[in-house]
C-alpha cells in the first residue's frame, strides 16, 4: 500500500482525509510531507483549523449545508461540494475572498449521492458566473458503492470527460482544470482516469499502521 500511494503522488495531491483522526496523528501526515488535509464535517475542520492553522491546506469534502456556510468558509482553501444555487449565494454572502469549489457531479446517478446531474451541470457552472467569491477550480465525483470495476471507471471517465468540457469553455469564472476522484477503495483506478485530487483516509492510517509492525 505504501508504495501504490508514493507511486500516484507525481502530479496528483493526496488530501489525507483526516475525520477519524486526532490532532497528534494530523500532524504526523504532515510531518510525512502531505499538506493537503480534508474535513467533512464543521467541527471536525475548527478544532484541527484552530490547533494547525497554516501548517496546512484545507479542503472541506463534506456536504456543507447553507447554514453551516458561516462557521467553515473563511478557514478553507477548497471546497469539494458545491451542488446547489442555495450555497451558492450563501458562499457569496459569507466569504470574505474567493473559494476554490470543486462542483459536486452525481455521475453515477444514484439517488443516494448528492450532486449536480451530469446534463445539468454545464448549465450550473455557466450560472456561477455572477458570483465573484466561487472560482470554480474542478469537479467532483463519487463512484458507485461497488466492487464492479468498471463502473466504477465509467463514472471517473465521466467526470473527466464532462471536466474536460467544461475547461474548453474557457470561462473566466470556470477554469475547470481540476478533477477530484477517488478513496481509499478505488483511488489507483481514478488515477488511471484523469484524477488530479484523490481523497485518501483509511488508506493512509492502514499504511501508518502496517509500517509500524
């Protein structure tokens, strides 16, 4: 395992999802030269935030509801859920600079998974236009909850496909460069598919874990 993740790391950045760890181990990953840490929910993100502060870069990868926007948008550098006009606007209120925001896409289309449908989502991106603290940095994407390889490497082709879409559009508000994709359980394959972000929590503490025995 720890050679697969050092092998992915050229050109792609590892966000240590760190929500079932303490600050100790938090900043261990840091110390191991992963800087790029992600929170899922807002307490989780101020207690790490407040003890860590610059020694890190944050992505929040949660779903952030409206009126939670308050308590996370100002200690985040991306967010990697954003699927709705409603946070949209209330990320423009709140934030006191430009966000980096990943849109949120639902390739796989199952009802549980939150997100913007695929053939919607030009039409959402283009929309964001008229808010000047949403820089639209990339998409993001979950894959099916499945042992089915390849469909879990049809919806990261989607993701990039569609990434790739909408990057040739060339909106100032849009850059679009970026593609966040990929766990614990399938982040090799979503790096043989384009990704550029992978999201890696048990993963890493089973490396830690096995690299002490």
């Amino acid at each position: 395992m720890k050679n697969e993740i050092e092998n992915i790391r050229h050109g792609i950045e590892i966000i240590a999802v760190t929500k079932q760890v303490g600050i100790e181990r938090t900043e261990e990953a840091i110390a191991a030269g992963i800087h790029h840490l992600g929170e899922n929910r807002p307490e989780g993100l101020a207690a790490k935030y407040e003890a860590i502060t610059d020694k890190a870069i944050w992505h929040f990868i949660g779903t952030l509801q409206t009126r939670k926007v308050k308590e996370v948008i100002n200690q985040i550098d991306f967010l990697h859920s954003l699927d709705r006009m409603s946070l949209a606007k209330e990320i423009q209120k709140r934030a006191e600079r430009p966000v980096n925001c990943f849109v949120q896409v639902n390739v796989s289309k199952e009802e549980s998974k939150s997100g913007v449908a695929s053939e919607e989502a030009l039409e959402f991106i283009e929309a964001l236009s008229e808010f000047d603290k949403i820089q639209v940095v990339g998409l993001m994407t979950m894959a099916p909850n499945t042992t089915d390889e390849t469909a879990i490497r049809q919806t990261f082709k989607g993701l990039k496909s569609l990434q790739v879409e909408v990057a040739a559009k060339n909106w100032n508000h849009a850059p679009c460069t970026e593609c966040s994709m990929g766990m614990s359980n399938d982040y090799l394959i979503a790096a043989q598919e384009g990704a550029t972000f992978v999201r890696i929590g048990t993963a890493l503490v089973g490396t830690e874990s096995e690299a002490q025995q």
